[in-house]
C-alpha cells in the first residue's frame, strides 16, 4: 500500500487557546517513516552561549560540520527534549520531579501539537530540573530536560504521528537517542558482565589457570585484594571486586560512621581531637561530614556517572538525585546511606577493618606482595603490628593521608607536584544571599522547605599581572580565585588532623537550613609558588599546607579556635574593634589580621577577586561577611604516577593508587567513578572479567587530569 502524509501550518494551531472544536486529519495508516536524512549534532559541553572558550567554539563548529548522525527511524528509540522553561510561578516547585500540566504545555511546543491535555503522561520522563534565577532572565524558571518514548507515545496517542514525522533534532535542544540510555546501578552491570563471561566460557575448554596480565591464579582460590580507604573511590572499587568474585579486605584507618560520629561529637563539644577518626579519617572519607555534593565536571549523563547515582539511589539516597540539576546528600543522608553499603559488602563476603592503619608496604623486586598494618586507636609505642599478604594491593587514601605519601617515597614510587588551591572560607547569612540572588522570590525558600531551591552561588575570576602587583619570586602570572564547595544552609567545620594545624571545610545537611551559607575562596597554587618559600621536592604541596595550617593556628590562639576577619577589613587589609558577625563554626573564633596570613601576592589575588565578585553579586562584600582562616585542602598536592589503561602504579607492580588522593578525583562523584574504573581494571587483570571496559562504562577520563 502506498503511503502519504498530511501537513498542516503550525499556525492552524493555537497553544494558548485551544480549540475544542479542532479535529485531527483523518489517517487511515501510519506508515513508517523509511527516508533516512543527515542531520547535525554536537556533545554536550559544560559552558553555553558566551561563557564558552574560544577552544570550546571552535570544538563545537567543527562537531556541527562533521558530526553526521543517522537518525534511521523517527518512530523507533527516545527523544530527549531539553531546555524545556517552566516559570516558577507556575511550577510546583523544587521537589516536584514528575510532568506538570506547564511541562506539558512545554513539550507540546515543541512537538507543535495542538493540545498539550491529550499527551499522554507515560510516554515522557523528566531526566533533569534544574533552577535558574539569573538576573539576565525576565523571570525565575526551572529549566527540564524530557525523555520522550516515541512507540509509547504513539500507541498511547496514534494522533502524534504527523508530528513526530515533522521533528527535527537541534543542537542542545531536540536529540535523538536510538536507545534509552539509562543506566543500572553497578551490581547489575557487573552481573551482565559475568553472565557474558560465562556464557562465552561454556565454548571453550576448561583450563585449570585463569591469566590475564601479570596474575596467574589457580581457578579454585579467589585472588586477594586489599583496599586501603573506605572513601567512595575504596567502596566502589570494593563493590565492583567482590561482585566479580574476589577476596577483598577494606581496611580503613578511621572508624564506622557510628563511632566516627560520637568522635565528632567529643572534638566539638570537648575539643578532642581523635587523629584518626575526624573530619577526615573514617568510613566514607572527608565527605561523609560534608555537604555531600554529587555535582561533578566528568559529565553528568555518562553511563558511569549515571551507573553511581543508581547505585546510591540502591543503598538509601533519594531519587531525585537522578534528576536534580545540582544533587546533594547532605551528611544526615549520608550516614544510614554508607550503613547499607557496609552491609552489603559484608554479605558479599568483604572484610572490613576499621580501626586498621597500613604503616608501609611489602614489597620485594618491585612487586607488591601485601601490607603492613597497625591498630590506629593504639596510640602507645609498643603498638603491635602484623604482615598480611594479597595479590593486588587498592591504595585509595584520601588527601590527607601525608604519612602514607612519605611512606610511599621511602619505596621510590614515583609522586608528582600538583597544582591546587588555597584560601579562606567565607560565611555569609544565608537571608542575604537568597536576596543577591532571587531578589523577590527570596522569601520562598523558608529554611529549604519553600517552593525554590536554598540560594547558592558559584563565581571565578582569573587574575594576572595586570590585575595585582607580583614579586619576582612569587611564582606564576595568571592564577584563577574561586569559589569552592559553597554549602548554601551550612556551617563551618574543622577538618584538622594535626592538633598543631588548623585546616577547615563547610558541611551541611539535606535541608540547608541553618542561617548561614558558606564558600570556601581559594587562590589557584604551583611548584613556583612552593619554592619560592624554599620548599621543594614531591611533598612541597604539602609542607605549603602545611606552614600555613600551623599559622593559621596560631592566628587562633590554640585550642582550634579559627581566625576571622570581615571581608570589609580584610579588603581595607585593617582589624576593626568593632564586634564581629556571628560565625556558625562552633569551638570558636578570634579576630585577626588575615590579610597577613599568605604571601601577598596571593592575599592581593583574593582582594581583586573579591572586589569583582561584587559586581557578579551586588552585596557580596559586606560588614556581615566573616572570612575564617584557613582552607588548604581543596585537592591533593601530588598525584601518584599510574598506567592509563591498567590503573597500576608506574613504580610498583601489584599497586593500583586511585581516588582523590592519589590525584584522580576531586569530589564524591568522580571519587566513585575511579574507583569503578580501577575495580573493572583490577578485575581484568586478575582473570575475572574478560571484556571491554570502555564498551560497559564507556571512555574514562584522560588519567592525570583530575576534574572536580
């Protein structure tokens, strides 16, 4: 039977006053639409419009020229529709993920169909909200992205069909995905992974040896692996080990979210500082008692970002994390969270030492055969220590753990300088920055529980000799001051593990509902700016660290009370007599010249930014804003040299170094995301996973570039 098609003009169609007496073209079949076209198309970037760089334009017109997608079949896969505006107003608001009669109107829009009523519901799937209050915009919005399933739609409403004929994709805006790209969670990855394997197993013969790289195992032992951290790059590698079969140990130096609790508790409430169950140290790692970010630069609609998500939305977190534009946990989500991963580790059959510090490594012809391990709550001399022997040895310490990188060096293993960035973190009330940013929608955010999202902000100038006055020896010319971590509805927090250095960060939990709103603003630093205080060698970062931890320290006056200063005197670079704002850091604050803790150089790089932050955010300087003192610890200060495809150390065989702290990650996400990637590899290199890695997870990052 021939087909035929009826067009329509778009303008026989009205989507503000529809009309109950239209009737649809009468269409006695629905052929398949058989004439495939070209279209052009581009990745997704993380910067639009003009806050592009010129390397990212020319990318993208090069991928507009190139890029040529067959789109074969209209009527077959998803279509992903984004940008979809909602105003606030009519919006239900921040937490209302699913489709609103204004969303649909949206979509019917862009489809140019008739009457947004009669789209079916089912057919559409929100995979992403998010809230934009930008001044530039006639009004507050949230902004959607919609998947759409063509057959379901169909089906479900046969009077589509003319208009998904009609459809065109358009860059960032109208996609078309051949299949539905969402991910499972990694435990059911990697049982597709195992169920290939021995599916292609069953063809072979039998061998009494699985080898695959440098481990040649019987078939009948399971291969040992130790991961040093209980951080997300230790868990998910421990995850994704044990579903492929291996022995695996945890061994953490910090404690159970439990006892790391009760030991936060006693440094807030009595000053004790436990040097290995803090802020930093203990089940989940630094980020456990932060404000538990999932917002990450390594691409939020990967399959292995995506994989992550769904596989925290299995042990506990909420599912709007699967669509929220800018996810987070928020430590009281994290806490029963991590306890389900626990115990699921521990039916796989992991053992999980807490409490358990790896002093050194056993080493012998560059080829790591196990650990050396010590009780961590021992603090006497005589604490006893005990070797214990695996296959493969998981480091995946986070950025704290010094003494593992002096340990590391005393083997030779190869630790490179890194840049990284340094600070103060400034507090804010939190009323204030809900009115720099929405204005007169300010008073619908009630403490997190309003229609929008807690205000936040995120703002960046790069400084250069133009800018500020540099010594000769100050190091480089162009350096970037950032906002970072900003915890909207948070306090801020001691992240000390040195009772001589004083070291914080910004924690909050799920709601954001404390008065305050806190950012960290940091200073990018490099190999220059070490050596010109003298400090040389791989752990140069850290002595920098450092120095200006114990200064800080002594700013204080002991006892972890942290310095402060207002920004407004610390841009007049002057200490006033007069009281200072409240602070929300709970041990206490002292009033001190902060303008005098770094080099100048760098406290001129944050007075010219903070100056321009003001015009980003009229109101940003103000006598109400509190500078603490001081935050270091933004990444790590060296990365551990290792192979990009096997994720094994350069120097010792047998070591797999991944995570934050070894240099790979920054951040909750791409932590878990490494740590995937490392346990896949291991995986493969032990004999228990025999596919591609890039074909399940997709292309991994370029090792060595940590993105936050």
């Amino acid at each position: 039977m021939a087909s035929f098609k009826i067009s329509l003009p778009s303008s026989h169609f009205s989507f503000l006053n529809s009309n109950p007496k239209f009737t649809f073209p009468k269409i006695k079949s629905f052929p398949l639409y058989s004439n495939p076209f070209c279209i052009k198309c581009s990745k997704r970037i993380k910067r639009r419009g003009k806050l592009r760089y010129p390397s990212e334009k020319k990318k993208l017109k090069q991928q507009q020229e190139e890029a040529q997608v067959d789109v074969k079949n209209k009527f077959e896969g998803i279509w992903r529709l984004s940008k979809l505006n909602v105003s606030v107003h009519k919006d239900p608001g921040k937490d209302f993920l699913d489709l609103s009669d204004a969303l649909l109107q949206e979509i019917a829009k862009v489809l140019e169909f008739p009457v947004a009523s009669m789209l079916p519901q089912e057919a559409f799937k929100v995979v992403r909200k998010s809230f934009d209050a930008r001044k530039l915009q006639k009004e507050p919005k949230f902004v959607y992205s919609v998947d759409m399933d063509v057959q379901k739609l169909i089906d479900l409403e046969p009077r589509t069909w003319e208009f998904i004929s009609e459809l065109e994709p358009k860059v960032g805006l109208i996609e078309h995905l051949p299949h539905d790209r969402t991910s499972g969670d990694i435990m059911s990855i990697v049982h597709d992974c195992r169920k290939l394997d021995e599916n292609a197993s069953t063809s072979e013969s039998g061998d009494m040896n699985l080898c695959n790289g440098s481990h040649t195992y019987p078939n009948y032992r399971k291969p040992k692996v130790a991961v040093v951290g209980s951080g997300p790059a230790g868990l998910f590698a421990s995850l994704v080990l044990a579903e492929f079969g291996a022995d695996v140990t945890v061994m953490e130096r910090g404690q159970a979210v439990e006892k790391r609790g009760r030991d936060i508790g006693a440094l807030i409430v009595r000053r004790i500082l436990q040097e290995e169950s803090n802020f930093c140290f203990g089940e989940g790692g630094a980020g456990t008692w932060s404000d538990g970010k999932l917002v990450t630069r390594i691409g939020r609609n990967s399959g292995s970002v995506l994989a992550v998500l769904e596989t925290l939305v299995h042990f506990g977190a909420p599912k709007k994390i699967l669509v929220d534009g800018k996810p987070h946990l928020g430590t009281d989500k994290l806490v029963p969270l991590l306890q389900n991963f626990r115990r699921y580790l521990e039916e796989l059959g992991v053992n999980i030492m807490f409490g358990t510090r790896v002093d050194d490594l056993l080493v012998k012809d560059e080829h790591v055969l196990g650990v050396k391990v010590s009780d961590s709550s021992d603090n006497s001399s005589h604490s006893t220590s005990q070797n214990l022997s695996y296959d493969a040895v998981v480091l995946a310490v986070g950025h704290s753990a010094r003494d593992t990188y002096q340990m590391l060096l005393s083997h030779g293993v190869n630790l490179v300088e890194k840049d990284f960035a340094v600070g103060l973190r400034v507090e804010h009330p939190q009323e204030l920055i809900n009115s720099i940013q929405y204005s007169g929608l300010a008073n619908e955010v009630l403490s997190g529980r309003g229609k929008v999202p807690v205000a936040d902000y995120k703002v960046v100038e790069y400084v250069n000799a133009e800018d500020i006055a540099l010594p000769s020896n100050s190091g480089p010319i162009n350096r970037s001051c950032y906002s970072f971590c900003m915890c909207p509805g948070g306090q801020v927090v001691l992240t000390s593990t040195d009772p001589s250095e004083l070291c914080i960060n910004g924690m909050s939990f799920s709601r954001r509902s404390s008065k305050w709103a806190n950012a960290a603003l940091v200073v990018t630093v490099s190999s220059k700016d070490f050596s010109a205080l003298d400090l040389n060698g791989p752990l140069a970062g850290v002595e920098f660290q450092r120095m200006f931890e114990r200064k800080a320290a002594a700013m204080g006056g002991g006892n972890f009370v942290v310095p402060v200063q207002t920004v407004t005197d610390f841009l007049d670079s002057k200490l006033s007599v007069t009281s200072l704002p409240s602070s929300s850091y709970r041990l206490g604050v002292r009033a001190a010249n902060l303008h005098e803790l770094f080099p100048s150089h760098i406290t001129s790089s944050l007075q010219h930014s903070l100056l321009k932050f003001d015009k980003e955010l009229p109101g940003f300087i103000s006598s109400n804003a509190l500078l603490h003192g001081v935050e270091t610890r933004t990444s790590s200060p060296v990365q551990i040299s290792r192979r990009a495809d096997t994720y094994e150390c350069t120097s010792l065989r047998g070591l797999y170094p991944i995570g934050e702290g070894a240099g790979y990650a920054g951040g909750i996400v791409s932590a878990a995301v490494d740590g995937m990637y490392s346990g896949f590899a291991l995986a493969k290199s032990l004999g228990l996973f025999h596919g591609s890695i890039e074909s399940v997870l997709g292309k991994a990052q370029n090792a060595g570039v940590a993105k936050y």
